[in-house]
C-alpha cells in the first residue's frame, strides 16, 4: 500500500482518478480491509448513471441526474450530526455510511461525472467546496453536502461574502481545484481533527503522507516540521524545512526556513 501512496506522487495530476486514489489514502488506515466492498458500491452506481445518461448532454441535466442517482438514490449526504467525525474524511468509510464532508462527497460527484465523460470539477470556496459541472461557458454549480442541490450565482455570491464574514468578496475568487488539491484538503482535514483531538502521532502520519502524495505542497512539509519538532525528531525536521526550502519561491518564506534550519545547526 506504501508503494500506491508512492506511485500516486509521482503521476501527473491529470492521471489522478480522484476516487481510486481517495480509497487508497483511506486503506492505509484499514490494512485489514479490501476494498471490494467500496468497489462494488461504485460499480452498482457508476451502471445506473449509465443506464440513465444515454442522451444527458447539457450540464443542467447531468447535474440534476447526479444529484438524482448519489443524493437520492443512494443516500450520499453530509453528515450534519456529526460533522467531525474522522470517518468523514476516510472514502471507505464514507462509501459505508453514506455520510461524509463536502470534500469527500464531492470526489464521489466528480468521479462520477468524470466516468461518463462529463466535464466535472471540484471547486474551492472559503471553508467549503462545491462541484462544478459543464464548461466554463455554462456551468452549473452543485452542493453534494446537501444531496447535489444545485447553487445559483447569487446564492454562491451570498455563500463567499458570509464566509469572508461579511467583507465584500467576488464571485471570481472561486476556483476549481487540481485532483492532488482535493486529496491534499482531504488528509488536511483529518490531520487538522487528529490534533485538534490531542493525537499529534496521527497528525504527523497524515501530514507524511501528504509530502508523499503531494511533495510540491509546502504548508504539508511546514506542517510536518513542526510536528516532528513537537516528537523532539530534529533531523527529521531538518529534512523537511529542506525539502520545503527546495520547493519554496517565496523570498519572505524562504528567509523564514533558512532561519528555523540555521537554528536547528546546534542541535
């Protein structure tokens, strides 16, 4: 399975299948799972979209048509009760209960839509995400946490400015996501519970995971860092201030890990 998560850094984003690559990053943590039982589930819902997709063209339809077959058909939904419940974040998991976050149910959409060759994207909002459906030209936006509802343009200026928290933002603001983007807000979102949670071990082990999955992600790399100083691993630390430095353009940035590292010479 190490050797998945190594392959899944080294293709290009292009050739990431966001679903197959979700359920990889969850079987790391149930060794003693096979994931038969989530490919099956898909097999059973990627037959029915096409059973009903023969003559869906326009983006409107397949995005009411999604909505139709993964919210009402098959119960994909949030899970509003218990928001921050790691199962949310884990694709078997989430293909289990039916329940997930917005990112993890929004790899469902996409994957989906992508199968039956539909443009489909993830797109990424303060605190939230959303599914993008059609081309730029005529797009329709879909909420998979609420059952592929689908989101007006005014409705998602009033979602961007709330959750700017009442400054003024612009619509333009949104963008689509890269896949290794979505998986990375997905191991962040368990790593972000995990520590929140006093499981610091467990927040590294995801953050190392995203180095490997998405090394040119640096906030990964910082994020492991720190962790790894909090576990008193130095050279670990060191390696990934280095490996950050590597990637990292930025001057201001650069200046602030070449100064951590030189901190870290004594010990």
């Amino acid at each position: 399975m190490h050797d998945d998560l190594i392959q899944l850094g080294l293709i290009e984003d292009e050739d990431i299948d966001l679903d197959d690559a979700a359920i990889t990053l969850a079987l790391l943590d149930h060794p003693e799972d096979e994931d038969d039982a989530c490919l099956y589930v898909l097999a059973d819902l990627a037959e029915r979209l096409d059973d009903l997709a023969s003559d869906v063209t326009e983006a409107p339809k397949q995005a009411a048509l999604l909505a139709q077959v993964l919210g009402r058909e098959f119960g994909f939904t949030g899970d509003v009760d218990t928001y921050d419940d790691p199962a949310n974040a884990d694709l078997v998991r989430v293909i289990e209960r039916r329940r997930g976050l917005p990112v993890s149910l929004s790899i469902l959409y996409v994957a989906a839509a992508r199968q039956l060759g539909w443009m489909a994207n993830v797109l990424d909002l303060p605190g939230h995400v959303l599914v993008l459906i059609g081309d730029e030209t005529d797009p329709v936006i879909i909420d998979p946490f609420n059952g592929g509802r689908r989101v007006e343009p005014e409705q998602l200026a009033a979602f961007v400015q709330d959750m700017n928290q009442g400054r003024e933002a612009a619509v333009t603001h949104v963008s689509t996501m890269t896949n290794r983007a979505v998986l990375v807000r997905l191991l962040q979102n368990q790593a972000t519970r995990a520590e929140a949670g006093g499981q610091g071990r467990r927040a590294l082990t995801l953050y190392q995971r995203m180095t490997i999955m998405a090394p040119g992600y640096a906030h990964a790399w910082w994020e492991r860092a720190r962790l790894e100083l909090a576990d008193e691993d130095v050279a670990a630390a060191r390696s990934s201030l280095t490996a950050m430095l590597e990637i990292t353009r930025e001057p201001d940035l650069r200046e602030r890990i070449s100064t951590l590292l030189s901190s870290l010479v004594a010990h």
